[in-house]
C-alpha cells in the first residue's frame, strides 16, 4: 500500500462522518501496514532533549534504578492516540481524567502538578495551573518515555515534588529520508491520522509531522448504574466527550563542527473538546473547549570546549503560547452559553547546564534553570484580570563511580515570585524560597545484582491559579496557601541476567503543607464551593515489583505491581485515607510471536480501592471500588526488510466492558476495538 493512497483516505476523511471508519476497518485485517519496530540504524531519540545528557549518567549513577522507559517499539504496540493512554506502561501510574475534562498523570500517590513534564527538555506544565492535558499531545513524533520516580536530579528545576516524566521525539540516525503515514480508527467513532517525514543529510537533519483526530466520545460500559446523572443510559456515548485535535511539529538541527550543535523546533497544537460531566453530583459542570491552542518554540545547544568533551554548555530556550476558551452552559443540550472565560498564557524560559568531568569517573555539574509567565483571564465582558511569575532555581551536583559503588548529591536553591496577582493586589510581589536536595547510592552485590537507594527532599509552590482563581465560582479563593514540601526515599533491589529482570523497592514519601480540594460545608461557605487548603502531613509508604521475563524466544512476560498505603493530617487531626490513592495499582503484558509472525498479546490494568473526602459520608470519605481489565491485541507481520517494516493489528481494551471508576462520577471507557493503517519507509 503506498503512501499516496493513504493522503488520499486522510483527505477524504475530512468530508466523511464516523461511518467512512466503521467502513475501514474491515479491510484493516487484511491491508495494515503498522511501523511497530524500526531499524535501529536508521531511528534515536532527539539527544539534545534528553535532560541528563552529560549529567549523572556519564558515570553510570543511581539515577537508572529509578528510571523507567518506554522505548519506541512499546508505544508503537500500545497502540494510543495520544500520552494520556500510556498508563499501562508506567509502574505505580494512574492516568484519569477529572472535573476539568483534562487527563492527568499521578505517579506514586503524587499528584499532577508535583509532577514535572518535559518535550524535549521544554516543561509542558503550563505554570498557571501547573498541569498539562496529556489528552492534547499526539503520540506520533514520540520517541521514548522515561519516567523518573524520584525527582533525583538537580536538572529537572524547580516544581518536581514528585517525579519527572521526558518525553523525546525521534531523530534519524544514518544520512538519508523516511515517511511515516498512519491511519487509525476505533468503534467509538474515532480516527486520527499522523504523517511523519524525518532527514539526515551531513550535518543536518530534521523531522516534520503533522496529526488530526477526531473523537465523537468515548463508550460507556454495559453496566452503569441506572442512579446516573447527566447521562442518558441509552445512549452509545458518554455525555460531552467528543474531541477534535490537529497539530504540526517541525525540527532543525546543525553540527557546526564537532564541538557545537543546536537544533531549533515548533509544536503547535489545536482543538476543541467537549468534559464529562461528573454523573454522581447535581451541580456539575455543563463545560466544553470550543477553543484551545498552544505554540512552542523552542531551541537547544550543546558546546564542548575541548574534543575531549571534559567541559560541555548544555542550554535550553523557550518560548511558550497558551489560549483557551471555557464555555458554561445551563443544561446538558448544551445549547444555552450562560458563561465564557478566555485564558492566556505567555512563558519565556531557559535552563544552562555545565558539565565538568573532573576524572574519568568523576563530574560536577551546575544548573541554573528560569521563567517568566503571564497569565491573562477574562470572564464574560469584564476586564481581564493579570498575573505573572518569576521562578529561579540554580544548583550543583557531583556524581562519582567507586569500583562497585556509585554516589550522587546535589543541592539546589529555588525561588517564586508573583508581581500581579489579579484582584488581590495585596499579594503582588509576594516570594517566597526553599532548597532541594538529593542523595543517591547504588551497589553491585554481583555483576548480576544491584542494591539502591534514593533520598530527595523537593518543594512545590502553589500555583497562581490554586492561589487566586475562582474557576467560574467553583472554587473559594484561598492566597494564603503555603508551599509544599516533600521527603522521597526507596531503597530497593535490582537483579538482571540475559532472560530476566526483576526489581523490588520498598518508598516511604512524606509531604508537608499537601495542597488539597475541601467542600465547604454551608456554614463556612453559603455556596457550598470548593477550596484549596493545606492538609497539613501526609504519608506514603509502599512496596513495588517489576519483572521482564524472555521465557523463550517466543514468549515474553512483564508485569508490576504497586501498593501503597496514604495517610495524612490536618490541623492536628488524623485523616484515615487521602484523595485519589489507589491502594493497589497492576499491570501485566504477556506477548507470544509466532516463527510465521503472528503475535498476540494480552494486557491488565489493575486498580486497588481509593477514597475521596465527602462530608456527607459519615466517616467523611467516599469509598471508590475497585477494578481490573483486560486488552487484547493480535498483530501479523507482512514483511521486515532494512527500512521497511509491515505489521497488521486489531486491539480490543476492555474486553468485558467493565465499568470503572478512577474519581468519582467520572466512569472510564467501556469495550473499544481499534486497528490502524501505517507504512514505514
């Protein structure tokens, strides 16, 4: 199938409704070309977005313990239209979606905006609110993932209380051209196109992709409860879930000689999306996105000052355009607009990392990252209101590899101010400044297995948008809130031979000042709001297990498991659980390949009880049950030639259709089938 063919249905796409894909994906069986693996020798990752290039892994640090990637070929098979389905690839993650219709990552009990996000070194976090819709980033130009549990660099700059997440794109390797073009469409009425083109030619190369999806919504599961608000039982939909994106990527990158190299790209990003409604609540939300967008430029550096590479300037700049538009309405027909909030978002920022190696198991390096954001709101006809942001963090850390042993440390100085705060212009200038630190040990017992252990203490400041916005009356502004802090620890073991991998760490977090959502009862709020208080003390401690097992050439095994126990304190009273922390979070991938080339595979996600605060329940929590479910994906393979790879697939996620709950009032998708067209070349 050429690639002509493909444009051609992509164009057409456009002028047919859902009925154009339930007509595709029949002949998908029989025609589809999936790039599942490509040649080593022809695809990387973008080296200069890679955060701790050139910083503890020159040594071989403790860092790898911590750190779990997605490579390339895992996200190809997970099959996913955008990040926000990456979760079960992520030990002790948990991707949900919230009130907000936006899909976010919690990674060890810590929330979405202790965690930091990076493209290609470039935080995605838009600082407002620190979080980020993971649902509006396609998965087409990804190259890898990887996940740090324990914020255990100084790079990372300030905000990671919890953890940090990279995501690359791909770079080609080798001097020549490559295409990309897939097309991939489910019975939920949803298809999305992505087209890729990537070039070395000498000393440069660059990569372009553009991407369109559209989503009528996502299914509802067979059993949902008949008490279910804001929802017709049905219908084949779930209320308010429809979702259009479109974006376009396009990377340079020049080696001026051999000691300098810099590279410059745009994403830009743009749709329109539609948020559930919470089903078990009267007053929900009636919300919809008619418009968001997002521009960013970007450009980073690398200079060594000797062909030993011992001195290395590493630098990123960006610069960061954010617009959306909220709209209220009065009812779900969502024909009546009774309000409209317009947001805007400008950031330009910068991180300069210095590299020394000082033997040749020896470095030090010094960090200094920064930004500067604006934020404009404005609801309905009245004037907007401004607020803005300076954060600073600057540190240094020394890595050091000792026969068997190998150390990391760093200490870092962070600070945030806030010149305009809107209405509360009481509060304008205020700052305030705290320390990271981290300390990092990792032993071979044998050549086979590892002892390790981690220890950071990170702050986040409250955001502008925790601190001083309403969210259209939903919210009870509180600008007195304080940052958090946080304690991470693990130590753990590490055990690898050619077949198997296993892991096990034993994590105990502790937070101080936890920024969390209480309901005011009337007495203390005659509109019932929500509002942002520190909690006080929360603990985390757990327990996680991961194994990789090649049991023979065919058949290959990973799985994990995580359980954590939360507990917090608030205002010198105990609190017995804390919002949204899974108990047990699961996963299992078991993959068979036949020598003919079929392959099947077989997944579960596993998700332990939780609890949210409910004043109305006697014990002041709500219990949220548990679930597991099961995918299932078979694939054949048409050909593999140097550059050339052929695939076909069809997935089913949620096999049994279970209904699931990952915050209240907000059920997961049913059963989905999907299968896609792509060719590589």
């Amino acid at each position: 199938m050429s690639i002509s063919i493909i444009i051609i249905l992509y164009r057409k796409s456009f002028m047919f409704n859902y009925k154009f894909v339930c007509f595709l994906l029949p002949f998908v069986l029989f025609a589809n070309l999936n790039a599942a693996e490509i040649e080593s020798d022809t695809l990387r990752i973008y080296r200069l977005g890679d955060i701790n290039v050139g910083s503890t892994r020159q040594v071989g640090s403790v860092v790898n313990s911590t750190i779990n990637e997605i490579k390339y070929f895992e996200l190809q098979r997970a099959d996913i239209f955008s990040l926000a389905e990456i979760q079960k690839s992520i030990p002790s993650a948990r991707i949900r979606t919230n009130s907000r219709g936006e899909a976010m990552l919690f990674l060890r009990g810590a929330g979405e905006r202790q965690l930091g996000l990076f493209f290609d070194g470039v935080p995605m976090n838009l600082p407002w609110d620190n979080r980020f819709d993971l649902s509006m980033l396609p998965a087409g130009i990804i190259g890898n993932i990887v996940v740090n549990q324990n914020s255990n660099s100084i790079m990372f700059g300030p905000n990671v209380l919890g953890g940090v997440v990279n995501v690359s794109t791909i770079e080609r390797h080798s001097d020549g051209y490559g295409m990309n073009a897939k097309l991939q469409g489910a019975n939920s009425e949803t298809y999305s196109l992505d087209l890729t083109h990537d070039a070395r030619i000498g000393d440069f190369n660059y990569i372009a992709n553009v991407s369109y999806f559209n989503s009528n919504g996502y299914i509802l599961p067979g059993d949902v409860p008949d008490d279910m608000l804001h929802q017709d039982l049905d219908a084949k939909f779930r209320t308010n879930t429809d979702q259009k994106r479109m974006s376009g990527y396009l990377r340079g990158e020049y080696q001026f000689n051999p000691l300098t190299v810099a590279g410059v790209s745009v994403l830009y990003l743009t749709g329109e999306k539609g948020v559930a409604p919470e089903s078990h609540i009267e007053n929900a939300r009636f919300w919809r996105y008619p418009e968001w967008s997002r521009m960013l430029i970007s450009s980073n550096f690398e200079h060594k000052f000797s062909k030993s590479g011992n001195s290395t300037l590493r630098g990123t700049l960006w610069f960061d355009d954010f617009n959306q538009q909220i709209n209220t309405y009065a009812s779900t027909r969502f024909d009546s607009v009774t309000s409209e909030q317009h947001d805007q978002d400008n950031t330009i920022g910068a991180r300069l990392a210095f590299a020394q190696q000082l033997t040749e198991n020896q470095n030090l390096n010094f960090v200094v990252n920064g930004f500067h954001t604006k934020h404009e709101e404005a609801i309905e006809e009245k004037s907007p209101d401004n607020f803005s942001q300076n954060t600073l963090n600057a540190g240094i850390e020394y890595n050091i590899a000792m026969n068997n042993l190998k150390i990391g440390v760093g200490v870092a100085y962070d600070y945030n101010e806030t010149p305009e705060t809107g209405l509360f212009t009481e509060y304008a200038g205020l700052s305030s400044s705290d320390y990271a630190a981290f300390l990092n040990a990792n032993y071979d017992l044998t050549s086979e297995m590892v002892l390790f252990a981690n220890f950071s203490r990170r702050t986040r400041f409250p955001t502008m948008r925790e601190s001083f916005s309403g969210a259209l009356d939903r919210f009870k502004v509180n600008p007195d809130l304080l940052p958090e802090s946080g304690i991470l620890t693990e130590i753990g073991l590490g055990y690898s031979i050619s077949d198997i991998t296993l892991k096990f760490s034993a994590f105990a977090n502790f937070y101080e000042n936890l920024i969390s959502q209480v309901t005011l009862s009337s007495e203390e709020d005659e509109l019932r709001r929500r509002m942002r208080v520190n909690v006080g003390k929360a603990d985390i401690l757990g327990t996680e297990f991961g194994i990789d097992w090649s049991i023979s050439r065919s058949i290959k095994l990973g799985a994990f498991m995580t359980y954590m126990n939360a507990k917090g304190e608030s205002n010198g009273k105990e609190l017995e659980h804390l919002d949204n922390k899974p108990e047990l979070l699961g996963g299992l991938s078991a993959i068979y390949t036949h020598v003919s080339g079929i392959s099947l595979m077989l997944e579960s996600e596993t998700t332990g009880n939780q609890y949210e605060a409910d004043n109305s329940e006697e014990s002041g929590f709500a219990k949220v049950d548990g679930s597991t479910i099961f995918n299932l994906r078979i694939s054949y393979n048409l050909f593999k030639l140097t550059g050339h790879v052929a695939d076909i697939y069809i997935r089913a996620n949620n096999i049994f259709d279970t209904y699931r709950l990952y915050q209240r009032g907000l059920p997961e998708p049913g059963r989905t089938i999907q299968a896609g067209i792509s060719f590589s070349l």
